[in-house]
C-alpha cells in the first residue's frame, strides 16, 4: 500500500506506535517536520488521530482518502423551527422557492468519487500577501509618518495595502504587504513550492471530513445571528481533520475549477442582510453560489485576496 491508498479507517485502526512510525515515514519522504506529533481528537461527536506536519512555516495536517460520498441531498434535511422561520422570512422578501429547493440548488450534487490521501495546509493561503522583514523600507517608511496613531496599537493597516502587528513591546512582530495576483498567478505561486490548491472535491472531502450532514459539524445553526456575529462556536473550531477550514462566509477559495469556489459567498448574503438561515448556509459543506464564481472568474470579477487551500500531494 502506497502513502496516498491510506483510507481514514485504515489509519484510525493503526495502533499508536504504528501510526507514528508512519507519519515519520511520510515526513521524511516529502521534507516535512511532525511538529506536534499525533493528537486524538472529537469533533462533533466524532472521534480522529490528526497528524500534522510542517515544511517551510506551513502546517500541514494528514487527509486520508477512499471512496467517499459528497454532495448534500436536500430531501433529507430536516431543519428547525427556526431554520424554516429565518428562510421564510428571506423567501418572501427576495421571491426564493421551498427551502429543500433552494438548497439543492445551491450544494453540489451527490456523487461518489475516488481520492487519494493526502497532506492540506491546516489554514488558507493567500498569495496576494507577501511577507516584509521589520526592517523593510515600506515598514519604516509606515512607522515613520504614522508617528501617534500607534501608540498602544496592536495591528496597524496602511491605505495602501501594508499591515504592521506588534509585540506588547511595541515592536514589529510581522508586516505583510497587499499584491495584486490573478488566479494563473495564485496557482503558479503553489506550483512552484511544489503544492496545489484542492479540487472541488478534495475542498469538500477535507471540509466536511466525512461528515453527511449539512455543515460539518451537523444540520443545525443559530437563528439569532449570522456567523461573522459569532466569536465562538463550531464554525470557529478546527474540523475533525484539525483544519482551519469553512469558517467564515467572507473567506471563500478558490479550487483548480475557475468557476468554483468554496467555503462562503465573499460575504454577499452576509453583508446583504439576506437572512440568518442563508447566511449560515454558505459555510455549509457543499456550499457551491454559482453565480459568484463565475463571476470571480469573468473579466468583471474583482478580489482583494486569492485564499487558496495548498495540499501536498503523497508519493
């Protein structure tokens, strides 16, 4: 059995020494740390060993693969009181059809695929940031005319795209500053570390962890707010595979399909005030807005970010 044949029951039934020896195995094929080593977690009543790995600053985190079924069927959702409340109320304001309607037509559909294991960096990457030393002219230049206006700051952000962190000393921990990358340029950026971004569906097997509910950490959601309101919760936890993924309807990324991104809607339902149920639904799993991607990938399309997923592919 190769490293990417590796199915989540297969890894789940190794026993501790064995699933170590198999993630330094794995770490010392493709130039990586286990930095933390094996940890047993719950996520939603669910039970995982995570492994994580690092290579170059990125963690990574272990995504085993098989032959799981994706997509969310509509019929069998069964939402709440307050769930069909909150959609009534959107879909007499904005004229939507029946609830298992609307959400059929805004998931994937479900299907069965074949994907292998695979390594998925813990959080999104973003290649329209690029990292500046402390002693960047762009850094000195920010600090030099903000003179007053850091005092007692924590995070400082520039008109033109610079953003300065500081310590409690009042030094700078990091600067990054704002580029503008197409997606060609996003991608090619990965590929030349040796990484890609996820397809379609590795976004939502590594989103959704083999989860069939609604969103990945079951059907439910709070009826008195939308996610962004929310400083605490599910959507605010790891997943099951110890991913930082599917947390905020703002963060959509991008897959290798142009028209297909993943994860929320650029915050449009949010922002809109369209309604709590729907904007809570753009962090379900098989979340998929049509429109907006194919927006994002038409000429009139605009971002001020690219998030990408970079996953490493095991050999």
């Amino acid at each position: 059995m190769t490293y990417a044949d590796l199915t989540c029951a297969q890894w789940n039934d190794l026993s501790d020494g064995a699933a170590h020896r198999l993630a330094e195995e794995i770490a010392d094929r493709h130039g990586l740390t286990v930095p933390v080593g094996l940890q047993d977690t719950v996520y939603a009543g669910r039970s995982h060993r995570v492994a994580l790995f690092e290579r170059n600053g990125m963690r990574f985190a272990l995504v085993p693969g098989g032959r799981p079924t994706l997509g969310h069927d509509a019929v069998c959702f069964r939402p709440t009181s307050d769930q069909l409340a909150s959609y009534a109320d959107s879909a007499e304001e904005y004229g939507l059809p029946s609830l298992a309607e609307y959400v059929d037509a805004m998931t994937s559909p479900v299907r069965t695929v074949e994907l292998p294991a695979m390594l998925v960096a813990v959080e999104a990457f973003d290649p329209c940031q690029v990292s500046l030393a402390p002693d960047d002219p762009r850094v000195l230049k920010l600090l030099a005319s903000a003179g007053d206006q850091l005092d007692g700051v924590s995070t400082f952000r520039s008109a033109g795209g610079l953003t300065v962190e500081f310590d409690q000393t009042g030094q700078v921990a990091k600067a990054r500053a704002a580029t503008d990358v197409s997606h060609d340029e996003a991608m090619a950026q990965l590929a030349s570390a040796g990484l890609r971004t996820t397809t379609a569906d590795e976004w939502e097997w590594a989103c959704g962890a083999g989860a069939t509910t609604l969103f990945c950490w079951g059907d439910d959601c709070p009826a008195d707010g939308y996610p962004y309101d929310y400083k605490t919760g599910m959507h605010h936890e790891t997943n099951l595979w110890g991913l930082a993924i599917g947390q905020d309807p703002y963060k959509h990324e991008a897959t290798t399909e142009r028209t297909i991104v993943c994860g929320g809607d650029g915050g449009s339902t949010t922002c809109g005030g369209s309604g709590f149920f729907l904007g809570w639904l753009a962090l379900a799993t098989a979340y998929r807005d049509k429109e907006f991607g194919q927006w994002l990938a038409s000429d009139d399309g605009y971002a001020e970010e690219i998030l990408t997923r970079p996953v490493l592919e095991l050999s």
